[in-house]
C-alpha cells in the first residue's frame, strides 16, 4: 500500500498544523470517553446490560429495540464511524510509524467498526451471546484510537528533529 503524500510528515509541520490536528485527536479523546460514560449509563457496560438494552427486560420493564430504533442508529452510526476511523488513519498515515502498523490499525479499526455496527442486530435478533461481538468491536475501536492518537502526538511534540532535515519553524 502507497503512502498517498510521502512527503509531507506531521512532524516536519509548523506549529499551527500541530496545533490543529493535535485539537482534533483531544476532541476525539472527549468524544470516546462522552461515549463511554453514555453507554454505561444505559448498560452499565456489563453483557447482561447490554443485552438487556437491545433485547429488553421484564425486570426493568424496557422494551425491546424495534426495527426502526435499530436501523435509525445504524443509519446514524454508518455514516459517521467510518468517516471519523478514516481521518484517524489519515492522521496516521502522516508519520514516520511502520507500514505494517499503519496497515494493521486500519485492518483492525474498521473491524471494530464492522463489529460494532453489526453487533446490535446479532443481539436483538439472534442471540444474547453476540454481546462479546459488540464488546470486541469496542475493545477493538478503543485501543487502535489510542495508538492512532499517542503515535501522531509522540511525533509532533515529543520527538524534536525534523525527518525532512531542515530546521521547524515555531514562529509560522
């Protein structure tokens, strides 16, 4: 796979270019913990709340997702995951890190993603055990998201020589 700008690293980037992706990479870190709190307000973030909120529960007395629910959240979430795991891997296709591991963190985000979307409609409609698909599909999105994030911002503020061997201007 062809890097599609080998040219241009974050790292030999001005300081507003930092700035800006850097905001991004925060903004995505409050959304995926905004999601997280939100979700295990809703479940508790254990299996068998989790089932309970697609499936519903005589317990609680919560109804079962209907079809509409289910497809207005798909519609939802199909649109706006892939786009948001595109510019992350964007992102990191702008660093010095290994072609495998940009490769790997592609493969394995959008997996998360695909597991993620699928996951609802295998726990509604066919079984409570796909709880562990939805869990995977998380764990999966959660952590590429942190190394998609700790590598670019390792680069741009940690790391302190430019790859192009030209001195960074911080004035710009």
């Amino acid at each position: 796979m062809k890097n599609f700008n080998q040219r241009f690293k974050l790292r030999d980037s001005d300081r507003h270019i930092r700035l800006l992706y850097t905001q991004f990479l925060f903004l995505m870190l409050i959304g995926f913990l905004f999601s997280f709190f939100w979700a295990h307000s809703m479940t508790s973030l254990s299996p068998q709340g989790i089932a309970e909120h697609y499936r519903g529960s005589d317990a609680t007395f919560g109804e079962p997702m209907s079809f509409r629910e289910l497809a207005e959240v798909t519609h939802f979430h199909l649109f706006t995951m892939p786009v948001v795991f595109m510019i992350l891997v964007h992102v990191l296709y702008l660093t010095s890190a290994s072609q495998a591991m940009k490769v790997w963190m592609t493969w394995l985000s959008f997996a998360g993603v695909g597991l993620d979307l699928l996951s609802p409609w295998l726990i509604s409609y066919v079984s409570p055990v796909f709880v562990l698909t939805m869990l995977t599909g998380d764990t999966l999105m959660m952590v590429t998201f942190l190394i998609m994030m700790w590598i670019p911002l390792r680069e741009m503020w940690i790391l302190k020589q430019p790859l192009m061997g030209g001195k960074r201007s911080e004035e710009t």
